[in-house]
C-alpha cells in the first residue's frame, strides 16, 4: 500500500511506521489514522516482520495529537466515528502478537501520548515532550488516554496530567514510568533498532504468548490471571524453540531459534 502520511520500511524482521505530516507536526486525522490501521494490519499479517517500531519524522514531534483543524467543527455523530477509528487501531497495535516500541523522537501530545501507550514499550529522546493537553481545548482525551495511563503512571499521576494539561519532559516521563528509557536525540532510532534486534532472535511464540498472557491477564482477578499465565507457558511446550532453548542451555551453547 501506498502511503502519504507514513513512511513504512521492513528491514531484518523490523518494520518501523514513521508518521510524517511535518506541516501539522504529525499530528492525527482521519486519514493518517486510517494508513495507520492498515499499516499495523500489514505488520500483523507479515510473517517476516517479528517487531514493529513507530517514530515520527523530524527532530520536532513525534505526533502532536489530533488533528485539531480536523476536529473543530465535528458535530458529535462525526467525533464518535472518529473516536472509534483512533479506538480500533490502537487496540488493534496494542493487542498486535509481536513487540512494538514508540521512540519518541518529540512531542507526543494528546493523540501522541496515546498511540505511544498501546506500544509495549516506549523509547523516548531527552527532547521529548508528552502530555494530555486536551483539557485546554475543553477536551479530555478520546483514544484511550485516561486509561491507559492510569494503567500506567497510578491514577493519581494520570489525574494530575489529564486535569492539568501539563507537559512534561523525558526525565519526568521516565521517572513516573511512562517510558522505559531515555537516549540523546541523535541515538534514539539507533537504540530503539538495537533492542527491536534483541526481540527479533527471541523464540516468537513465546513473546506472543508474554504479551498475551500481560495484556489480557490483567484486568482479571489475581487467580484467574495466573491460571491465565499458566495456559500460555504450557502451550509454548508445543514449540520447538522450547525444546531448543532447553537443550542449548544444557549443552551450554547458544540457542538458535525458528519461530516454530
Ligand atoms: N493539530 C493540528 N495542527 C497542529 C497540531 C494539532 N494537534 N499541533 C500542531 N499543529 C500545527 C500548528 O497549527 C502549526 O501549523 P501552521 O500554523 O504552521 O499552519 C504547525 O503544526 C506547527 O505548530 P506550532 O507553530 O504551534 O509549533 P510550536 O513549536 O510553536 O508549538 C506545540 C508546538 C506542539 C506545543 C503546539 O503546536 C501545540 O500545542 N500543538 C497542539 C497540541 C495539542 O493540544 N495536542 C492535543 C490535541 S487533542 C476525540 C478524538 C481524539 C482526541 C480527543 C477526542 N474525539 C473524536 C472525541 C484526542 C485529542 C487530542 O489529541
């Protein structure tokens, strides 16, 4: 598929979308949203992609929320169907069975903060910026945000962020877990490349079935959940990289996994 606001290159097994709208500072609308959906159900049906990493294109932003020239004039009927495509693909990237990883290059606003948090995992620059700014445009946030980074940060952390519409920086992001680490600007693609290496020679099944067994397992009750976690690790029993990872580390060698 063809593209206009994404770029979309697959290299060793790693996909990295680039959302690249430099004229709005990557900021979402309709149409980016909907790229970004096939974009992901690309990543989802292409076996030889095993990590899909999201940046954004310049130094600036790595998207700066909503569109919101887009959504100023939507009656509600128009921001609900709106709301419900943002919804759909970010359940869509955050339930994807492969590793994803926002490198937050810039601001990551409204709509930027909430596509980084259905990623697994979140790579920022010491010149990142994130926030949930909707309030100061008489919003609050419809992509998952008050969730998710409740999930995240604590409720009390979320509520300050979301009432406020503060930003913070990387430092503070990282400090209050909203990302997992930080980098100078000039080596966050690099990194981010380097730990997506790390993840394409892990054994696939089984990260599918961690981030499975994460993912759903946890709005479920403490039993349920590990009953959960247990299913998962007894199915990865069924692979051979299990065998291989077992019988490498007996035979003291490294192992060499297929994904099967
Ligand atoms: N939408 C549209 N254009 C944007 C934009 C955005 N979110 N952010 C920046 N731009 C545009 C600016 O209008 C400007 O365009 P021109 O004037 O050059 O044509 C260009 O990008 C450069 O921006 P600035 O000139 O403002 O650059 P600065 O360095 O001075 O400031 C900034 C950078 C990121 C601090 C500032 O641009 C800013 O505050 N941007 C808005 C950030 C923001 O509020 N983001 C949250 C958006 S709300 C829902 C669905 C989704 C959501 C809610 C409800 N439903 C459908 C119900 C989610 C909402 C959001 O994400």
């Amino acid at each position: 598929m063809d593209y206009k606001n994404l770029l979309f290159e697959v290299e060793e097994g790693i996909a990295v979308i680039t959302f690249n709208r430099p004229k709005a500072l990557n900021a979402m609308n309709t149409e980016t949203m909907k790229e970004l959906m096939a974009a992901v159900i690309d990543c989802k049906n292409d076996e030889s992609i095993k990590v899909l990493i999201l940046t954004g294109a310049g130094e600036k932003a790595f998207v700066a929320g909503a569109d919101i020239a887009e959504m100023q004039n939507l009656r509600p009927k128009e921001a609900l169907a709106f709301m419900e495509l943002g919804h759909e693909t970010l359940r869509l990237l955050e339930t994807l069975p492969k590793p994803s990883i926002a490198a937050v290059n810039g601001f990551a606003l409204g709509g930027g903060t909430e596509i980084s948090m259905a990623c697994d995992i979140r790579f920022a620059s010491e010149t990142a910026r994130f926030g949930q700014p909707e309030i100061l445009i008489g919003l609050i946030p419809g992509w998952g945000g008050t969730q998710r980074l409740s999930r995240l940060v604590g409720t009390g952390r979320a509520k300050e962020l979301v009432m406020s519409g503060e930003q913070i920086d990387a430092k503070r992001a990282y400090e209050i877990g909203l990302v997992n680490r930080v980098f100078p600007p000039d080596q966050l693609l690099a990194e981010t490349k380097k730990f997506a290496r790390k993840l394409t020679g892990m054994p696939g099944f089984a990260i599918k079935m961690a981030k499975h067994a994460i993912n759903f397992g946890y709005d479920l009750s403490l039993d349920n959940a590990t009953r959960l976690e247990m299913e998962c690790c007894a199915q990865c029993f069924s692979t051979d990289d299990q065998k291989e990872g077992m019988k490498a580390f007996l035979e003291k060698r490294k192992p060499v996994y297929t994904g099967s």
